[in-house]
C-alpha cells in the first residue's frame, strides 16, 4: 500500500485526469488527447489498486485508439501489455492469457512490417542519400525492430508463466496472490506523475514479474523518446504506404 501522502497524490491527480475525461468526452469526436487521459487514469486506479476501474479505462483507451492507427501499432501493443498486466494482479489470469497473447502477435506483425518499411526506405535513392547526411529514419525503424525483438521473448515467456499458472492449483495461486500484496505493502515506489509507468508488484504467477515490468516501463519510454504519436483523423489504412511517424 502507498503512504498517506502517496494517496493524496494519487486522489489529486485521479480527479484532475478525470476532469479533463469529462471534458473531452463531451467531443464525439476520436482523440489521441483521450486515449492519453484514460490510459493515465487507468495507471492512476492500478496505483489506488482499483483493478477494476483501471481495466476499464485501459479497454476506453485501446477502443478509441484502434481508430487512430494501424491495427499493429507500437501503442496497441503497449495496452495490450498493460492490460494483461491488470487482469494479472487482479487475480483474472485466465483473462489475461489473451492480452499477452495479442500482444506477441501484434510484435510479430509490427517487426515485420517495420522491416518491410526499412527496405523501402532503402530502396529509395533520395532518402538513401538523405541518410547519408543523417536525415534518414532509418535508423529509427532500427531501434524500434532492435527494441521489439527483446521485448518478444518476455512477452512469450510471460504467456508461458501466465498459462503455468492457470493449472496451478487454486491454493498455490492464494499464497502466490498472498506475496504480492505482501510485497506491494513493502514497495517503496513514489508517485511522480499521472503518465507514470504501472509498476506490477513481483510474483504474481508464481515466479519473478520483474523482467515484465521492465517491459513496461521500457514500452513507455521507447514511445516517449523515439517513436511519434501524432493524432490522426482517422484510421490509417492497412494498406497504406508506411511513414516513420505513423507505422
């Protein structure tokens, strides 16, 4: 559990998100602006421990955002994780099985796709010129395909330790749940701000969650330093050409 004054943070920033929800819910319209309040809002309710409240925002945001982007965009990837995580530490790991799931195949698809960008960027005289001048993205289609392809085998490995999991009897998964919270009370994690990463408390399918919370703090920082999120007015096409800034 999170100090007195943590919760004071939290409640704060709670209510400030969900102002700006109601505010820009009033707008029919499909934003990245929203997608970005309720994903803070569901890492907000998963610090207050509302399981609940946060996988509903997650499921708010991932709605809205399929909207907004190519259906294996890093974004979707992301939430997909997140979600996972969520239905983990709210002891529904059945449910959670198809998150991790989705997220593997949708790291499949995208490192393939970045791959398929890569070549085009290459194939290219202009741009291959302009990489010569350091104005190309390529290497940022690199770092991204680099970054995917480690975080692949811990989203495998966690689907393995989540399916363990669901045939472990229902005493061994009381204690495993008995831990987390035990070692939840003893985090000494402080809150920083609303868009901070949902750091998920370790052990809670039998072995360390670590390696899976690395992933999603990395997720979140890999998006934050490397990859644009523009809003787009609309869905962009499976078929459409690939940009730096959009795929």
């Amino acid at each position: 559990m999170t100090g007195d004054g943590d919760d004071s943070d939290l409640d704060l920033a709670w209510k400030m998100l969900n102002t700006a929800r109601v505010i820009v819910a009033k707008s029919p319209e499909k934003t990245m602006e929203k997608v970005t309040i309720l994903t803070a809002l569901a890492e907000i309710s998963m610090r207050r421990e509302d399981r609940d409240s946060s996988i509903g925002y997650y499921f708010e945001a991932l709605a809205i955002l399929e909207h907004l982007v190519r259906p294996d965009h890093f974004r979707i990837v992301d939430l997909n994780v997140r979600i996972c995580l969520a239905f983990e530490l709210a002891s529904k790991v059945g449910d959670a099985i198809p998150y991790c799931a989705k997220a593997i195949s949708l790291c499949k698809s995208r490192i393939h796709n970045l791959k398929i960008a890569k070549e085009a960027l290459l194939a290219d005289r202009d741009l291959r010129a302009s990489a010569a001048k350091g104005h190309s993205g390529k290497s940022t289609l690199e770092d991204e395909i680099s970054y995917l392809a480690r975080m692949l085998p811990r989203f495998q490995k966690k689907l393995e330790e989540l399916k363990q999991a669901m045939s472990t009897p229902s005493d061994g998964i009381d204690n495993i749940m008995k831990r987390v919270v035990s070692q939840m009370a003893r985090s000494n994690n402080s809150f920083h701000s609303p868009t901070m990463s949902t750091a998920a408390p370790r052990g809670s399918t039998g072995s360390s969650i670590t390696d899976f919370e690395i992933v999603g703090r990395d997720m979140k920082r890999a998006k934050d330093e490397s990859i644009s999120y523009e809003p787009s007015p609309k869905r962009l096409a499976a078929d459409d050409s690939p940009s730096v800034n959009e795929i």
